[in-house]
C-alpha cells in the first residue's frame, strides 16, 4: 500500500461491483486487483458478509459458499496490493 505521510493514498482504496453474474446460482465473482492482506470486504445488499464463513477470497477471485440470490447488490470495498 502506498503511504504518503503515513496516510494510504486515496487511489489504493477500492470500491466496485466485482465481475460476475448475479442469478441465484453463480457463486463465483472477480475482482479488478487483488486485494491486500486482510482488508477485503464484501456486501450483499448492503449487509457485510463473512469471510471465510460466507466466502473465500484467492488473488481476484470471490467465492461464495452460497449463492447470492438473483438481483442482489454484490459490493466489494479493499485497498488494493500494490
């Protein structure tokens, strides 16, 4: 993560929609960057989700243990790895 005066810069910090089909059946999403260390965190409809419990992370790939049901708001926020 980039510093500036002990302060992460603005552009190593993401939020996005990760790539992936929302239809009751896809359980897999991917990111556009890998997310450092610990700080991914996922939402479904607003609602934070569990890792490790709710999904597991690998380089860019999410993957659910359930299904986010069709229509949902899959949301991702991270600093990315640099």
């Amino acid at each position: 993560m980039a510093k500036v005066d002990g302060k992460f810069l603005q552009d190593d910090w993401v939020e996005e929609t990760p790539s992936g089909t929302v239809n009751g059946s896809n359980t897999v999403f991917t990111l556009s960057s890998t997310p450092s260390g610990s700080s991914l965190a996922m939402f479904v409809n607003g609602l934070m989700i569990r890792k490790t419990i709710d999904y597991t992370v690998s380089g860019t790939t999410v993957t659910f243990t359930d299904a986010p049901p069709t229509a949902s708001e899959v949301r991702a926020e991270y600093y990315k790895k640099n």
